[in-house]
C-alpha cells in the first residue's frame, strides 16, 4: 500500500537504519571470486535509495533499486542509478523478475529496509529472497519497525494505540513485528539471522502526548513500568530490527503461536548439590516419592561436580522408582557462583510453579499438595507454607552417613508472608515457597549472580512486590540449621553477608516496589505505633529533665547551706579567737563601764549558740569597739615580731 499523507524520502546518516544496514553489508561483504565479474547489490523496496551512493562507494557494488513508486524511482534515474519497477503485491512470478533483473549478474547482497511491514503477503516475498540468495550465495540485511518498542506498550496499557502518517505505526503497515514474531517469521521463509545491528532510539516518534504519565520519565508510573519493560527484553528502546541474514531451509510448522497453552506440570523442583550430601539427596528423592501429589518434575543441578560425584548421583537417581525417575533430570552447571544454579535451574523448568528443594532439606508428604491448593485459588501469586526449623548434624553409623537432629522441631518462621518485616530480613526459608513460571520467564526477573548469598531473599521479595503472595498456615517443609557441618553460613564471612544484605537494600531503594493490598493500613500502624514510642520517649526525657532540674535545684540549696555553714563556723572561730586573744582580755576593765549600762557581754559559750546573722552582728561589734581599738598598736607591734 503506498502511503499518500507522506514521501518516505529519509536522509543516509550513520546512525539511522541505512548507516546500520551499511555496517553490516560492509562487515559481510563476500570476497568476489573473480573480478571481472560485475557484483550488483539488489535494493527491494527502495524508496528513495538513499543508501546508494555511499554503498557503492563503500563496497563497490553497482546498485540496483526495485520499488513500485513512480516518483522515487525517477529520483533514482535522475541520479543515474539503476531502477525497476516491481510490484511486490503481486508474488506469483517474482523471483523470476528478480532474475530477470540480475541479468546474468551475480547478486552479492541483497536488502529489503522497513519494507516488510507495507506487504500483503510478506512471507512470500521473503521466501523469494531466500531462493534467490541461495542461488547467488548473497547474504541480507532486513529491517522492520519495532512495534513492542516501550512508547507503544505505555500507551496501549492504557488504550491508546495511535496511527500516524509514518514512523513505529504507519497507519499503512499490514504487519507488526516484536523480536521473536520477527525471527519465526524469517525461519519459516528459510532466513537466519546472523547478527544484528539495530536501531535504538530512548524517544521514539510514539512519544507522544508527552504530559500522558505512562511516558513523562519524571513519574512514578513510568520508572516502574520501563523498568519491568526493560527487565523483560533488552529490545525495549529499539527503534528498528535491523539483522543481516543468511538463506537456508524452511523451518517446520507455523510462524505464528499455535498452541496458546502448553501442558505443563504443575510444579518444577529445582534441586541444587555438590555431590557432598548424597544421603540428603537420598532422603529428598524418599520425601519426594512419598508426595500425595506427584503432579511435579525434578531438576537436579549438579555444581561444579566432580567426576565421581556426578555418577554419585546419577546412582542416586537411577535407584528411584521408575514413575519418579522419569521425573527427574541432571543438568549439570560448571560455572559460577551459587546463584547461577538458581537461573539454570529456572530456564530448565516446565513447571507452572518453580520451588527450590536444596539437597539438605525436608519437604513432608503434602508439600506439593500445598502448593497446588493455594495456587487453584490465588493463581498467578508467589506462594508460601509454613515450615519449622530443625537442627542437625552428620553422623556416621556402620560406615553410613546420616543426618541426625540435636534439637526438636521449632517453629521459628511466621505463618503469614509480612511484606514489609521481609524489607528488614528474609523470614522465610526457600523450601517453603513456590514461584510463578511467568515472573521468570516471561518478566525475565532472575535471580541476581552478584550475590554470593541471600540470593532467594532478593528474588522472593521482587516476585512478591510483582506477584503478591498466598500463604498456608500448614507446616509442610523442615528446614535443616547445620550446627557443626559445612553449609552457607560457614562458606561465607560474616562481613560478606553483611555487603549481600546491603546491596540487596540499595536495590530496593533505588528500585521501585509494588506494596500488596494492606499495606497501607500496615504502614499506618507502624507509623501509629512510631508516634507513641516518640511520645512515650518524649515524656520520659521530659520526666528525666524534670527530675535533673530538681535534682540540681536540692544540690543548689544544699551547696548554699554548706556554704553558709562554713561561712558561719569560720566567724565563730575568728569571734572566738578574737574573745581569746590577749588584746581582746587586757582591755576587759573597758568593758566593765557598758555592762554597767546594761549591755550584755559577748562570750565563747555565747558564740557558739549564735546564727550567722547574729554571728556577724557580734564579730561587726567587736571589731568597731573601743578595747578592739585601742589595743590596734598592740597587735602590730605583735606582727612585726
């Protein structure tokens, strides 16, 4: 269908879809074989051609420009290129056309740019390509619009799916493409891709209104939802697909989805060994046959096994009964830390459900049970039983090792899944949880390799803010505390738990979370029970103060009573010197006259009954009398001998 509301006449620049096709037809570029040889490089759907000049001077290919629009091949022939009229409607005779064009000529590459998507009937104009590049030993460079571009998908989560004139939603595009309808399309056409060299653009032309939250970058709806687009597909800001391809046969069946759901066990077990705890293994795969729900498959991943404990526990696996033996599979892991098992694990599963059984643990008879019970009425949601904790050892009787508990069975763990007591720490075990297949494999949320430990504590609280939880009161898992042998807790220092536990805070920081229903009214109560702890503490400080003050306010007096005190005792003991002294005596005859008046003499036995005040009155009269005065020479005669 040609486009009348405007003229697809777009610029050559680097880092649009011709610069990118450019750098993949010039990276496999064929050697020609003779050089004599004239190498024409065929253009189908070519518009405007503008990738034409600097192709040939680039490759040193004759262009050649197949298009069905009149004014864009005249564009091409006023710049003397060579052109052909051909109507890619019309497939019944094309690929002899194309022939036809070649002429003789070897075609030594071929493109057919944002073109795909304006056919009708696209498959067969690929599969003509396909023969057509056998027949010459051509590679392709095909390119289509991204229609899962994440502008698209904000817009149509919310119902707005808007044509334009051209660009990611050409109002005449037959056809959308993703990624992976992309690459099933050209695999039943007989085209592989064999590297890409896409498009990307951050803004792209959808990224309109730009006041819709969906896409304002400054809103909490779009960093929540670009981040889970971006997690899911790395494709999110791709723009264009541009891959180059080779030919070769058809794939088998259909390019499109034709079973919409695949029959699947309800769950996946994915069991992580060493080798190191074959009797453990022995007693998970007893447990496991002892299930009253045997709806489930068994992944044993193997890490970083050893010969001998690889056909350790292939024995292990054959000695099972042969309904529960053709439920289980070795994968086995070579590489990286604890975590990667985890991630192989989970892209190995069928299951609907995905639980992790450690080769250490104890799941009980209605373990599985459970889990399908929870999951027939919250489907979709991570999923949680009760489990207790045991401690153990390893012992060895008669040469046989076994695990022994040195303490009872202790309910450690909650029965209800709190979503924000886990934003502080994991209280839940990774036996007692099963996880939705879609979060892992259609979201693409794995489990983070950077962490060496607490990896199931991070992954289960990303599941949960996405999934929301359902949880059993039933206890249906043990869950094993090493007391003296190896396990996590002695293959790891203290300081490394330390920096798990950090990072695994940093990302909830920066990251964005989805709180499940009540978590509100959670908050509220912890924001509640906040302000009257504030209060409580704000009262006892105020009680503390008030009890300083008065303790500091009785210190005070009883400072200002001693001190007064030591001020009186030391004008007693000079009034009392002073009646003593020698000067003081002599002049008593003086005296003798004012008592005769009637005034009452100041004696020792006197002071000692006095207050400060009168203390003070009586030294005061003593030093201004008459006697004290004239004996005044006595006394410094006295000093200065």
């Amino acid at each position: 269908m040609l486009n009348q509301a405007t003229t697809y006449d777009n610029a050559f620049y680097p880092d649009n879809v011709y610069g990118h096709a450019l750098e993949l037809l010039k990276k496999h570029r064929p050697v020609p074989t003779n050089r004599a040889e004239i190498s024409i490089h065929l253009d189908i759907g070519c518009g405007y051609g503008r990738i034409a000049e600097p192709l040939q001077k680039e490759l040193g290919l004759k262009y050649v420009g197949v298009d069905a629009d009149t004014a864009a091949l005249a564009n091409l022939s006023a710049r003397g290129l060579e052109n052909h009229k051909v109507d890619l409607s019309s497939t019944d005779h094309l690929l002899q056309v194309l022939r036809d064009i070649s002429n003789g000529r070897s075609i030594a590459s071929i493109t057919m740019l944002d073109t795909l998507e304006h056919l009708g009937d696209g498959d067969a104009v690929l599969r003509c390509l396909s023969e057509l590049a056998k027949e010459h030993r051509a590679f392709l460079v095909l390119s289509v619009p991204n229609v899962t571009h994440r502008d698209v998908g904000l817009k149509l989560a919310f119902g707005r799916f808007d044509y334009t004139s051209d660009g990611l939603l050409d109002y005449t595009h037959t056809r959308f493409f993703s990624e992976t309808s992309f690459k099933q399309t050209l695999e039943h056409c007989g085209l592989y891709c064999i590297e890409k060299n896409d498009v990307r653009v951050a803004i792209s032309d959808q990224h309109f209104p730009d006041t819709h939250p969906a896409l304002s970058r400054g809103t909490s709806l779009n960093r929540l939802l670009t981040s889970l687009r971006h997690e899911a597909e790395e494709n999110d800001d791709v723009n264009q697909f541009v891959w180059a391809c080779v030919a070769g046969p058809l794939m088998q069946g259909e390019a499109f989805i034709a079973e919409r759901q695949i029959k699947r066990p309800f769950l996946s077990i994915v069991t992580r060994t060493q080798g190191k705890r074959m009797h453990s293994l022995i007693e998970v795969f007893t447990c496991l046959a002892g299930q009253t729900c045997t709806d489930f498959e068994v992944l044993v991943v193997g890490h970083r096994l050893t010969e001998d404990a690889r056909l350790a526990v292939e024995r292990v696996i054959e000695d099972n009964p042969e309904w529960l033996r053709n439920k289980i599979r070795l994968v086995r892991v070579d590489k990286g830390n604890r975590t990667h098992p985890l991630n192989r694990g989970f892209e190995e599963a069928r299951g609907q459900y995905i639980a992790i059984l450690d080769d250490d643990d104890t799941p009980m008879a209605h373990w599985v049970e459970t889990f399908q019970s929870l999951a027939k009425d919250h489907p979709g949601r991570l999923l949680r039983a009760s489990v207790v904790r045991q401690d153990v050892v390893t012992v060895n009787v008669l040469d046989k090792s076994g695990v022994r508990a040195t303490g009872s069975m202790e309910q450690m763990y909650p029965a209800e899944f709190d979503f924000v007591d886990h934003l502080r720490g994991n209280h839940t075990p990774p036996i007692s949880v099963a996880f939705p297949r879609g979060v892992f494999h259609d979201l693409n949320i794995r489990f983070d390799e950077d962490l060496s430990t607490t990896e199931d504590w991070d992954y289960m609280m990303r599941v949960a803010s996405i999934a929301d939880t359902a949880s059993s009161p039933a206890i249906t898992s043990i869950y094993h505390w090493w007391v003296s042998d190896q396990s996590s807790r002695t293959d790891h220092p203290t300081h490394e738990w330390a920096t798990n536990h950090q990072r695994i805070f940093q990302k909830m920081d920066e990251g964005m979370l989805l709180f499940p229903k009540g978590t509100s009214y959670r908050i509220r109560q912890l924001l509640d029970d906040n302000d009257q702890l504030k209060g409580k503490i704000a009262t006892q400080e105020q009680m503390r103060s008030e009890l300083r003050a008065t303790e500091l306010s009785h210190v005070v007096c009883e400072n200002d009573r001693l001190q007064r005190q030591l001020t009186d005792q030391a004008m007693r003991h000079e009034l009392i010197e002073t009646l003593r002294s020698t000067s003081w005596r002599i002049t008593a005859p003086l005296r003798f006259v004012g008592r005769l008046k009637g005034g009452a003499p100041i004696t020792v036995r006197g002071c000692m009954e006095m207050s400060g005040d009168q203390l003070h009155e009586a030294l005061s009269r003593v030093r201004s009398s008459r006697s004290w005065k004239v004996t005044s020479p006595m006394r410094r005669l006295k000093g200065m001998a």
